[in-house]
DNA sequence: CGCTAATATAGGATACGTCCAATATGTGAA
DNA sequence: TTCACATATTGGACGTATCCTATATTAGCG
C-alpha cells in the first residue's frame, strides 16, 4: 500500500487538497508510483477514516469546497514506521519483455521493430526525465529542505540510470542482430 | 493483458495443463512476470471461452482429471497479433523508491540501512538469476529451437543487466551518504 | 508412523489500479 | 464564439492480481 504513504509523505510538507496531491505526484514521484486521480481521493477517505490525516473544508464561491488534508500524530507515526519497514523486492512486470521471450517467431524485421520501438521509448522518457528539475526549482522553495531535495534527486538519479541502462541493452541486442547473430527460424 | 499471451507463448511450445504453465512460468518469465497459480486457471478457462485454446480432459485414476491445453489457429493468429502489436510503455512502481523519496526525515542511519538492505536484495536476485540457465538446460531439448532459445536468454540477460545497474547505483549511494554528502536535517 | 512435498484443479474474497463520466465555473487562446 | 484547460471532487464499472482455502492421492523422508 505505497501510495498510502506516498500521501501521508506528501502532507509531511504541508497541507494538501486531493488535486494539488495529482500535480506533484505527476512532477514528482510519477515514474515510479504514477497515481490515479481517483485512486488519491479514495484514498485520502480512507486515510482519513483510519485517522492518519485529518480534512478541513474550506468553503469557495462558484466552485466545490477545497478539502484540505493534514497530517494527524499518528500519520506521522504511520509514516515513519513505513520508512523503516524493509520491503519485500516485488519485480516489476515488464509486458515488452514478455513479447521478447516468445519473439522467437517473428521475422527478423519484425523482432528488430521491437527492439528499436522500445528504444525509441526509452529514449523519451530520458527525456522526460532530464525536463524534471527544471520544474522541480518552483517547489524547491515550498520544500525548502536540501535534504528532501537531495532525495528527489537520489530517485531520478535512479530513474535516470535504469532508463539508460535498458536503453544500452536494447542497443546491443539490435546491434547483434544486425550482425546476424539471431539463430535462423525453422 | 499479458498473462494471457504468456500462456498462449507457452502452448506454442506444446500442450500443457495448468500445472505444467506454473512451473514453466516460475522458471522462465517470472522475474518480469510473475503468475499467480489460480490465476493461470482462470486465464485459461476465459482463453477456451474465446477459442484461442482448446482443452482436452485426460482422466486419471485417484487423482484430478488433467486438463490439457492446446493452441488453437485462432489462437496462434492471436498470439501473432499481439507480438506485432507495440505496447504503451507502462513504468513499473518501486516501493522502495517511494521509501527513498520521503526518507529525508529519517536519520543518517535509517537512510543507510534502506539501502544496504536493497543491496542485499538486489545481490540475492543476481544470485537467483545466474542459477536459471542452468535449470534452464533441461527445457532446452524441449523447446529445441536455439532461436526460443535465444529470446529466453535475451530477457535473462536485460532483468541481470538491469539488477546490476540498480545494484551499482545503490552502492554508488551507499558511498555518497558514508563520505557525508546528504544533507544534515533541521 | 506421521509429515511434507508433489500432482492437479477450483472458487471466494479482497485489494488495487484504470477508465470514464458527471458536476460547476472561470480564463485564455484560436 | 467555441474550445480546451485549470480548478476540485465524486462515483460506477471493470480488470487484474493476490491470498486463502478446499479437494484428493501418492511418494519419499526421517
């Protein structure tokens, strides 16, 4: 249940509304625990239900009262007894390499589209990557903490290099085919 | 939808029963994607219900009837499709990077102690991965297409790059945070 | 002799994520 | 003017994964 405490880390900075919430999730945390609309308001009701944060209304002329969520004393214990809870390693699924595995069949060409398509992918999302910090200098000042930034960029640091890495990978598996060095069909 | 492409990947090899499918899949694919055992049954029961495979009850004495699943041509038409098909590029999620994301407040050591664990972690994955091949071998007459064969040791060889990048970066952490490089809090 | 693992399948319950649509209005762009 | 977009929240429906339990028997180990 990462995206629970995904939020209650989120209000650690302050108080939030559900959509504020959507938008820094977007910038921030997106490519690694991309967050439903949906799937954050639900949850902020139940967070609030288990008495981990705590919602004021505030009323608005013309348009839906902003529900402003914070962080109760025992959210803030919930988190911290998550940040130190060791996780068990789920792998990730990955649906191109499934494709991968049973390639076997294709044309040469056809395995080729694969390999260069995901590679074409990764490389925009590299890009997506490195436009981040740009964005993130407005929230730095709300942050305000070098530690807490530091982290961000521990994470997209991360994301950076894995992103790098499979697109190193996809490279030489195209160059090796290209060399011929794919086994024949039949 | 990929679980069921998976199966149908898999009984193109040759007719299987669920059983068969679970350990096949705990070998071979289940490092980028795993297989709950009652969700290959119900996977294949919808896959029969839209004929793109057939089943074949073969009774036993004192024990369950095995069901034995074949592809069927719509079935392999369908497994074709799908290879061809380019897929959305979905970002996997990393619990752990959200741990990583919001461990500002915790202490030097807390932070330490996430990633020395998810070195460890990631140590023992590499560990599980260099043993397959050699598991691997005894379907290798089976499959006895060194193109399968090929593709199988492609996606081995991305989840090892892959668990190594990651390792390195961890590792690369580990040193930055012990020569005093994170930033102190408060 | 008892325990566990292997062979084989099935179904309920639940959590979680994703998509889509509805509600309401202001602002800026084409 | 029309269209999309930003602000803000909510709910239905569905797909997929995960967990747990039940059934039934054999083989092997200590």
């Amino acid at each position: 249940m990462s995206l629970d405490h995904a939020i209650l880390g989120f209000l650690q900075y302050g108080p939030s509304t559900g959509y504020d919430l959507k938008a820094i999730f977007d910038l921030s945390v997106q490519h690694f625990w991309p967050a439903d609309q949906s799937q954050i308001y639900r949850t902020l009701s139940r967070l609030t239900a288990q008495g981990f944060v705590e919602m004021e209304r505030v009323e608005q002329e013309e348009r839906p009262d902003r529900k402003v969520y914070r962080l109760t004393p025992a959210g803030v214990e919930e988190l911290q007894r998550w940040l130190t809870t060791p996780l068990p390693m789920k792998g990730g699924r990955s649906a191109q390499l499934v494709q991968v595995f049973f390639a076997a069949q294709l044309s040469d060409e056809e395995m080729l589209a694969i390999f260069r398509r995901a590679a074409e992918q990764c490389r925009a999302e590299l890009a997506q990557l490195r436009a981040i910090p740009a964005e993130a200098a407005t929230y730095r000042e709300a942050l305000d903490s070098p530690r807490d930034y530091f982290c961000w960029m521990l994470t997209l640091e991360c994301g950076m290099n894995m992103t790098a890495a499979h697109l190193a990978w996809l490279e030489s598996v195209i160059a090796r085919i290209e060399q011929g060095e794919l086994p024949r069909r039949r």
